[in-house]
C-alpha cells in the first residue's frame, strides 16, 4: 500500500529542526527522491499488463477468465514475497538488495516482450510480484535510517506518493507507446476509437524493462544504506538524522534472527490490520487490474479513452496519501496512538464504501470514473494509518512488520480480479453485485479497524532504547 509515518514517530516526539543544525549537507533528500523514483518505476511495471490486457488476451488467444487469473498472478507472489524480502532489507539494508530487486523485477517486465504462450506471462508476472515485493518494506527502512524523527511522515508520504505518480502514468503512457507503435508518425492522424494492433504490447514492456535496469544503476551507484557511509555526509546532517539515538537500536541485524512471527500471529490487532489491508486491496486492485474491462463492457469505453479514465482513481490517490499523512498525525496528537491510525482507518473504509455503492448509479464512463477515483481517493487516505501502524509496532523488525501486513493485504488483490470476474460477464446487474459485495467487506473492515492499537509494540522495547 502506500505510505505513512516511521516507527517512534510518536507525536509526543520531537526532534531539533533542520535550521538548529547550520551548514548541514541534504543528501537525505537525494535518498527519498532516489526511493520515490523506484516507486514511480514499482507501479509502472505493475499495471501496464492490465492495460494492455484486451491486447495480450488476442495475441495470446486466451480466455477472459484466464486473463483475470493472469492478473491476479503478480499479487500472489508478491504478497508471499513481503515478509521475506522485508527481513533480507532488515539484515542487508537497501543499496544492493533493493538494487537486485528492480533488476530483476525490470527483467521479468521486459522478458513479457518475448512471450509467446499464457505459461510464459505467467511465470514472468509471478516473478515481477515476487521481486517488487521487496520495494515498499525497504522504503520504510530507508526513511527510518535517513529521515529526522519530525520529517518521516512528509518522506513516507512523498515516496508513496511516487508509486501513485508511475500508477497514474502507466495506462496512459502505455496505451500512448502501443499507438504510437502501431501508426508511427500518423500519431497525429488516428480517427477516433482506433486501436492499437494486438502485439503493440510487446516493444512497451521491452521499454519498461530497459528504463528499469537503467534505474536500478542509479539507485546503486548514489545509494547508501547510512549516513556516514555516504562520502557527501557531513557530522552536522549525520546529527541531525540521528541526535539522540542509541545506534544499536536501528542497525540491522547481522544474525540469523528470523522476523518475529510468532508475536505477530498472536497480535490480534496485527490481524486487524491484515484484514483492513485485505479489504483495501481487493477494492483497489479492481482499478489497476479489471476497470478496463468494466469501463469497455459497460460503456463500451474505446481505447484511446481509456489510459486516462484509468488513471483518473489512481492520481486522486496523490491527493488521498497526501491528506491522509496530515489527518492521521493530527488524529494521533489529538486522541494518541490507538485512535489515530484507528478512526483514520475506519472513517477510510466507510468512504470507500460510500464509492462504489455510488458506481452502479453512474450514466457515463466519465462519472464512474470520477466515482472510482473516490475509491482511489479514499484508500490511499487511509493508507497512512496503515504502514504508520506498522512502523509504530514494529520495533527494529519495521520492514518485516511492513511486509507482513502487506502480504495479507495483497492476498485481497490477487483475489480481485478473479472476485469482480465472479460476478461480472458484462451484463451490468453483474457488476452491480459486484460492486456491493466489495462495499460490504469494507463495511466489515471499519469495524475491524477500531480493533487496532498502535500503542502496542510487537516486541517488548528494551529499556533506554527509544
């Protein structure tokens, strides 16, 4: 999901601002803009498939039902991905591991390009879930290890806020690149309702996975795990990042110590949690994977039209991550811990259901659009109180906290596609009850939301240690 405030983010908090520490170098922001271009580059490579979908289905003749299978497939491996690849960015920190993960994950996004059979794009979407699944757990640890105590919620928020940005960008700037492909330098001269030809999609995901590797080797070339590893550091902006801290207490670990699951299985408000991000992602996933399909059966949405109506609920999230940061810090200074990230989270969840209860009565794909952007708008205000809870009880396991919490809420988005596909055939009493059943569950979790208590750490935090 997207983003919030890092562990000990505490509101009772504080730490001395920016101006206290004169001649202090920025290379901290160079960091967070080098962690908020992985996340453009994260969901680039995540949605473009479902954009191209109408195309990859002709070129590869499969089924709709296979198609929304091949959808969900990136969400499982990525959703089972997040607690692993949260302890490796615990134990080895971000430069070489992150480095690795966008390599790998940009190679398996190109490789779509040769394809040839459904067995192909479905090894290779399970392989870029899997390797992106690493991204947002060591994003949190990057804002805990270079960020000031004061300044995490506004970095955490400008990282996810990344993601939306490449989310937004990807259908149109796919849709763009397979028109641009199939008529070149009439780009210009396409009538109305054109479309681009059936394997238009292959030379987009070579583009993509070639901007990746590109993107990997600035990453790792300007990236370091710690200020004073970094050469352009200097003493005043290493105190400012961590004045009074005890070291040992944020290092990673160096052992084997596994990711504490044990206490996080026994957590019910960690469940609470996992199943607010359930309910999120189901919801959300249907604007990244099936709405294009919905906009097309419904209105009968051409393809020129349909990059952007796709991107309109992804960039009202901007606007969500944004608002949700501020609504949940002023929650938690007002109420505390507990209800800060609870209330946010449950008055999200209701929004959220507000929206697509309002979708079935939408006369056009512009004003269901403009409901689903709701949805999107909705989601990602919430989604602040969702990695903040996980920051807060996460103790020096804040990445694997992160991940585990992901995990469980990317389970909701594998099912998505395969869930709205239940019940839409393109008749719109379909989608309707589709629409519903997802406002339920996230009736559902409101409730559970109110379980969760940020309060409360996973693991007992040891004395003198902040």
């Amino acid at each position: 999901m997207g983003s919030g405030r890092n562990l000990g983010a505490s509101p009772d908090e504080s730490s001395s601002p920016s101006h206290a520490f004169t001649g202090a170098t920025r290379m901290r922001h160079l960091m967070i803009l080098l962690a908020t271009l992985v996340a453009v580059l994260l969901y680039l490579d995540r949605i473009c498939i479902s954009t191209a979908g109408a195309s990859v289905a002709k070129d590869l003749g499969i089924t709709r039902d296979q198609l929304n299978h091949l959808l969900g497939a990136f969400f499982w491996s990525y959703a089972l991905g997040q607690l692993p690849a949260g302890w490796l960015g615990d134990r080895y920190g971000a430069r070489w591991m992150l480095g690795l993960f966008i390599v790998l994950w940009s190679l398996s996004t190109g490789l779509l390009g040769f394809a040839t059979t459904l067995a192909g794009v479905w090894w290779l979407r399970l392989s870029c879930g899997l390797f992106e699944a690493g991204a947002y757990p060591l994003a949190a640890g990057i804002v805990r290890r270079w960020v000031p105590l004061h300044s995490r919620g506004l970095a955490s928020s400008v990282i996810a806020v990344g993601g939306r940005l490449g989310g937004a960008l990807a259908p149109i700037a796919t849709i763009q690149l397979m028109l641009w492909w199939t008529y070149g330098e009439q780009l210009g001269e396409i009538p109305k309702g054109a479309e681009a030809a059936v394997d238009s999609w292959r030379p987009v995901m070579m583009i993509y996975g070639g901007a990746g590797v590109l993107i990997a080797a600035v990453f790792v070339i300007f990236f370091r795990d710690w200020p004073e590893q970094h050469p352009l550091v200097n003493e005043a902006e290493r105190r400012l990042i961590e004045p009074d801290r005890t070291v040992a207490a944020i290092r990673p670990c160096r052992s084997l110590e596994l990711p504490p699951v044990g206490a996080m299985i026994r957590s019910l408000p960690m469940w609470m949690n996992c199943f607010v991000q359930f309910a999120a992602n189901l919801g959300w996933a249907f604007l990244v994977t099936s709405l294009p399909l919905f906009l097309k059966d419904r209105f009968g949405t051409d393809q020129q039209n349909l990059g952007w109506l796709q991107s309109l609920p992804l960039a009202a999230g901007i606007v969500g991550l944004f608002v949700g940061g501020v609504f949940t810090d002023r929650l938690t200074r007002a109420f505390g811990l507990r209800w800060g990230r609870s209330v946010a989270l449950a008055s999200s969840r209701l929004l959220v259901v507000a929206a697509f209860l309002s979708v079935p009565f939408a006369g056009t794909d512009v004003q269901a659009a403009l409901c689903l952007a709701i949805v999107g708008l909705a989601t990602d205000l919430g989604t602040p109180a969702c990695w903040a809870f996980g920051q807060d009880v996460g103790g020096r396991f804040v990445a694997s906290a992160v991940g585990w919490a992901n995990m469980w809420g990317n389970f909701g988005a594998a099912l998505s596609p395969v869930f709205f596909g239940m019940f839409a055939s393109g008749d719109r009493t379909d989608w309707n009850m589709a629409f519903y059943a997802c406002a339920a569950v996230n009736a559902v979790a409101a409730v559970a939301a109110m379980g969760m208590n940020a309060a409360k750490p996973l693991l007992p935090v040891p004395a003198g240690i902040s």
